[in-house]
C-alpha cells in the first residue's frame, strides 16, 4: 500500500537559491504567464510550509476563473485547493479551511483562500495547501496579503495600457471619422480616408471599395487620385473586397489560425503585390454591409487582433458616413431604381410581412374598386335664388320719405315699402289745377263772345293742363312703393337713407317669393360634359346640413364665368319639394347624378383627365 505523499520542505540552501530564481524569472518576465508562475514560486517559498498552491485569474467572457498558476509542479493536479479559493472568491476576503481528506499531506495544517482585488473588481484568488500551527496560518495569510500588492499592480498596469490602447484607437477613430466628414464629394472624402488611415496604420496601400450590384467596385486608393479599374492591382483587390462581402465578416492574410482556405483571394492578392499582412474589413451601415476597407503592408508586422479591432472600429463609423455621401450625389433614375428594388425586396422577400399584408389588401382594394361600381355624382357650389324677382324702383326722382322695412323681412301683396315724399308733387299738382280752373273760365268767355279762335287756342291749354295734372296725380299714386306679391325682400336698406334724393329707375328693392325657389349650380368646366338635362340630384345647404333637398337640372348655360381662377358653368335646376325653411340666398353643395361608374374612375378620372391634358400639351 503506498504510503502518504512527501511533504515538500526545502532546505534553507535549497530554497535560497530557489527564491533567487524564481525572483529573477519574476523581473524579467516576458509574458503574464511567467510573471504568475514565478509570483507564486516567491510566494511558497518565503511562507516556507506550503505543500502547494493555486493561482485563479479571470474572469473571462463565459465568467469563470482559470487557473494561471500551479506550485510546485504545473502538471500536478491542485483541484483539492478549489473549494478554498472558490470561498474566497464568494466572500471577497481571505478564508482559512480546514484541511480535508482529500490533500495528499498527513500532517496538521490547513488551506488558506485569499482574493485579488483591483479596485473593487475581483479579478481572481490564491489558494495554499499549508501545514504548521494557527500562529504559521496567520503569518501566512500576511504574507499572501503582502504579496498580492504585485498582483494588483500588474492588473492596473495591464488596465492602464488597455486604456491607453483604447484612446489610441478612438482618437485615430475620430480623427478619420473628422477627415471623412470635412470632404464634401463622395470620391475626395474617400480618397482622404484611405490616405489618412494608411500613414496612421502604417500602410503601404489602402483601398475602400462600394457594393453595386452585389458586388464591391474599388472607389478609392490611397495615395492614387485616379487610377485605372481594368488594371491587375485594381481586379486583385477588388477580389478579395467581394470575398469580404460573401463571407460578411472581416478576414485578415496570415490567418491567426486555420482559416487561411476560406481567404483564398487574399492569398492570392497577397502574393501577387508581395504584401507581408493584408486586413479587410466590411464597412457597415445600418447593420449590412455596403462596401470594403482593405489594408496592405508590403514589409512589417502581421495584423494582430489590437489592429484587427481598430480596423473594425473604423468600418462601423466609415460606413453610414461614406454610405451618405454616395447616396447623395446618385441620380434621380438612381434613386428610384433602388427604392423599386427595396419594395420589390419587402414585398417577395422573406421578411416584412406587414408590408406583404399591406400589399394584399392594397391589390384587394384595386380589384374591388376596378369592379364594384357606383353612382357618379358631379359635385357643384349651389346658390338658392327666387323664381321670379321683381324689382321695386324709384318711379320718378324725388326724396325718400319713409322705409318701414328692409332685406330680409317677408311682405304680403300691397304692403308698403317705402314712401317718397310728395309735398313737391302736391304743390304742383294745386298749381295745375289753378292753372285748368283759370283756363276753363276763359273757355267760357270765348263761348259767350262766339269767338272761335280763343275757344280753340283756350281748349288746347286746358288739354294741355289736364295731362300735365294727370302726370302729377300718376307719381303721387306710385309715390307709395308697394310689394308685388307675397314673399321676401332680398335686397334693399334705405332705413339709413332717409331723406336723400334717387334717381328715376333706381333699384331701392327686390323680392321674391316664398313658394317658388330656383337652384343655381356652378360646375366646374371639367365636369360640365357628365351634366345633361332632366339629371337628378340632391342638395345639402350650409344652414340645413342634415336635411336633402332633390332637384331636377332644367337648363345649361353655354357662357362660362371665372371665379377663384376656376371656370364654371350656370345650371340652372328645379326643386322637386321646397321646404318652408328655404331663403333666397342660402348656399350650399348640390351633387348631380351623372350614372354608374367604376369605383377606380370615380376617384382617379380628375388625375387621368389632367394627365391627358398634359402629355397632349407637351407631346409633338
């Protein structure tokens, strides 16, 4: 039966020169790896009772810790020591456990847990396998307390050259993202970028490609203001920008790996031009690719992942602000082919199934309204008006004496107006008759003398006086304004006017009635050849929205009117039941039943009928 596993004590000699070792491997280490094998060399050494020791570092992306570090032997199996540092890593502090069944050491002692901790971010812990008594512990966990004062340290250097490395990055960012935008023209800001980010990159040459027609077309070389698209270096390149494109991801010649088959044209560009290091990259914008940066070093270093990520960085915020250029200096063909194609692409594609339900009830639509018809009403502004208006004028001049009533009061047959003022005609109607009285008394004394001549000259006068007098008593009978028949005074306010003189013939008046109406439409000159007589139609006013009124077109005027810029045509229409709320005046919309027509004509013939016009005016 094999007897327990040896303890591993070191002789002072032993461990002196052991320390020395491990001391000048700690100063000069080249890597993280050595630095952390020969941190915990030291460390079991000066604590001089470990059996052995664990060094967990992390954590990496899925979240665990790794082991960095195993003493004495890297190939010896420290699993035992987990549960130690897996307690201080839980607690964040420095644990002491005691020693189990499964250490391969007999003696008393203890395991010993301690976290590193770098700036309240845990990034590992170091277990310890210790034998000796607590008062050994103790200084024991002092020491690892002291020690991983170097650990930390060297976790803050490595954070700070992150941090240095990750300025660096975003200033040559912005500083390329600053000359991208300072170029107005597509082709000057890409030819500044690729000369910018080859001096910064050191690049011999760095080319930025665009995607057309599924494939990258080369726009820019650095260093080259025109060049020639059929030569070798541009078909070359332009290769291995569209195996970027396939492959939508970024590709660097010499592979870190096993990946170099799937870079065969970057293979082949880099041995044709003799480069050492090729890199591209996709340059994107709003999550697909729309072109290529690729980058050639003729002698030097390989693209490492540092400059892969800078490379990657810099498609990200190349891509939307090339991508905008380009789109603003294409044609107006260019840009409605590309929008045809994204519909195309929504509507057969695998994805946007809104915009294919869209699609359907649109075409549903069509359908219905290319086969479903209706009644085409023609649509007109519509003014009420009295069948007949009868016009009340100034019989004679005069002055206007008394008007009782004005536009807009109803009236019976007979009612008076207005009133002009007759002590004028009264005056000259008593001076007539003065004037006939004499003239008869002069008749008689010719009468009685036999004399002929005067009987005649006197009988002309009083003729003469007569009709005179007849006249006067005619105006003093039409001085008074009376209506003409029941109905509505349309027009006409002389209450201000009292007392000023009118014109013989002057309109002071108009009335209409109230049970005789007329419909006035004026249609538009595009709609006038779908309106013919005996047409039906309804009627809505503004001051009776809610009630129809149906008419009858009884006359067409051929003369057309302008208003608003518009030409329209009178027609002339009859009320097939008047209501007792019409007035002449009121106004409103009438629609004239033109027949049955497809839906589609009804709403698109005003379009069509214009475009008809137009291309007749413009074609040869």
């Amino acid at each position: 039966m094999a007897g327990p596993a040896p303890i591993y004590s070191l002789a002072t000699d032993d461990r002196a020169r052991a320390e020395a070792a491990a001391w000048a491997r700690f100063s000069s280490a080249r890597d993280a790896g050595e630095f952390c094998a020969s941190w915990l060399t030291i460390l079991c050494t000066q604590i001089g009772r470990a059996n052995g020791a664990l060094l967990l570092l992390g954590p990496e992306s899925d979240g665990a810790f790794r082991a960095a570090a195993v003493w004495p032997d890297a190939g010896r199996n420290m699993q035992y020591l987990a549960p130690a540092a897996e307690k201080a890593l839980n607690d964040r502090r420095g644990v002491v456990l005691a020693r189990d069944a499964s250490a391969p050491v007999r003696e008393p002692g203890a395991f010993v847990g301690y976290p590193i901790e770098v700036s309240g971010t845990l990034r590992g812990a170091v277990a310890l396998d210790l034998s000796g008594p607590e008062a050994a512990l103790q200084q024991a966990l002092r020491l690892v307390h002291w020690g991983s004062a170097w650990l930390v340290d060297q976790f803050r250097q490595q954070d700070l050259r992150e941090r240095d490395a990750r300025l660096a990055r975003l200033a040559l960012a912005a500083d390329l993202v600053a000359t991208a935008v300072q170029e107005r023209r597509f082709a000057a800001s890409a030819l500044a970028v690729a000369n910018e980010l080859a001096a910064r990159m050191n690049c011999d040459r760095v080319a930025i490609g665009m995607e057309k027609s599924g494939s990258i077309e080369v726009q820019a070389i650095s260093h080259n203001a025109s060049f020639d698209r059929k030569t070798n270096l541009v078909r070359l390149i332009g290769e291995a920008m569209d195996e970027v494109l396939d492959l939508d991801a970024a590709i660097v010649h010499p592979a870190p790996g096993d990946d170099a088959a799937a870079a065969m044209a970057h293979a082949e560009l880099a041995r044709e031009l003799k480069d050492a290091a090729v890199c591209s990259v996709p340059l994107v914008q709003d999550g697909h690719s729309i072109g290529v940066l690729t980058l050639e070093r003729v002698a030097g270093e390989a693209f490492d992942a540092p400059a892969l990520e800078v490379c990657t960085t810099v498609g990200l915020l190349l891509g939307p602000i090339l991508g905008l250029k380009r789109e603003n200096e294409r044609s107006a063909w260019q840009r409605l082919r590309e929008a045809a194609a994204g519909g195309a692409r929504a509507l057969f594609g695998p994805r946007h199934p809104g915009a294919k339900l869209l699609a359907a009830l649109a075409a549903i639509a069509v359908v219905l309204l290319s086969v479903v018809s209706s009644e085409y009403r023609v649509s007109a502004k519509t003014v009420i008006e009295g069948e007949v208006q009868r016009a009340a004028v100034a019989p004679f001049e005069g002055y206007i004496a008394a008007s009782p009533l004005r536009a807009g009061d109803r009236v019976a047959k007979g009612q008076l107006i207005a009133q002009l003022d007759e002590r004028d005609l009264r005056l000259e109607r008593a001076r007539l008759e003065s004037e006939r009285d004499q003239l008869l008394g002069k008749h008689r004394q010719a009468l009685a003398a036999l004399d002929r001549a005067s009987m005649a000259m006197v009988a002309a006068q009083i003729a003469q006086a007569e009709a005179q007098l007849s006249l006067v008593e005619d105006k003093l009978a039409r001085a008074a304004i009376v209506a003409p028949f029941d109905g509505m005074i349309v027009s006409g306010d002389l209450s201000q006017l009292l007392g000023t003189p009118v014109e013989q013939g002057k309109v002071l008046f108009q009335v209409a009635p109230l049970d005789a109406y007329r419909v006035i439409l004026q249609v538009d000159e595009r709609d006038i050849g779908q309106v013919h007589l005996g047409q039906s139609g309804e009627l809505a006013l503004s001051g009776m929205p809610g009630e129809r009124l149906r008419f009858t077109v009884k006359q067409i005027t051929p003369l057309s009117t302008s208003e608003d810029g518009r030409n329209y045509f009178r027609v002339e229409a009859q009320l097939a039941d008047a209501s007792a709320r019409l007035r002449p005046g009121m106004e409103g919309v009438g629609k004239i039943a033109a027949g049955p027509r497809k839906l589609v004509w009804i709403w698109t013939h005003p379009l069509l009928d214009w475009l008809r016009l137009a291309a007749w005016k413009w074609l040869p």
